[in-house]
C-alpha cells in the first residue's frame, strides 16, 4: 500500500508536528484524509500514540462525528506573542555593581580578635 508522499500530505509540515499539535489539527480532516495520514504514519515512524490517536479519531468519525472547523492554526508547540510589558532600557535598568578587585585590603573597622585590646 503506498500513500501520498510528504507534500501531498492533507496536512502542511506533518513529519514536524508534535502529538498534541496533531491532536488538534486532524479535528478538521475528513475520514479519508486521515486514513492517508494514518498510512504515512505507519509506513514512515509508525510512532504508537500517533497510530493510536488517529485510530481513536476515526472510530468517532466512524460513529457519526463530523470534522469540526478550526484547529488547523493551532500550535501548542510555539509560545504565544509576548504580553508586551514595559521594555528594559539603560534609563530604566538598575545601577551597575561594582564589586572591589580582589587582593583589596578591607577598609571596614574588623580587626581579628588578637589585635584587640
């Protein structure tokens, strides 16, 4: 049996995308859709929970679930914009610290206990 090649793949950048991206991206597939998939997959990394999620998901289809719109945009493996706080400049930064080189003799009034009267 020989499936699509990856280009021709129902889904964009699919030998990239993790378990839980594909969780929520084959939402949207039809049944044949995700039959080819599920034939690449065994055929390339055959990887178990892969296997395992597009079976589950045909049985529903199977069932009499329909595909749902959305999800394919959906990219729990890359962060989100940043929330956009107040931007780190030299006005705002805190002052340098300077720590004394070392071999500098301390200047403080510790004397060692022998030398006390």
């Amino acid at each position: 049996m020989s499936t699509r090649q990856h280009g021709e793949l129902p889904l964009a950048d699919y030998d990239h995308l993790s378990v839980g991206s594909l969780e929520h991206r084959i939402r949207g597939l039809s049944a044949e859709e995700l039959q080819e998939l599920l034939g690449y997959e065994r055929e390339h990394a055959d990887r178990t929970p892969v296997v395992e999620l597009f079976t589950a998901r045909l049985d529903q289809l199977k069932s009499g679930s329909a595909p749902s719109p959305g999800g394919g945009d959906f990219r729990p493996e890359q962060p989100g914009p940043p929330s956009g706080g107040p931007r780190v400049t030299p006005e705002t930064s805190a002052e340098p610290i300077h720590p004394p080189p070392h071999g500098t003799p301390p200047t403080g009034p510790g004397k060692p206990k022998g030398d006390r009267p």
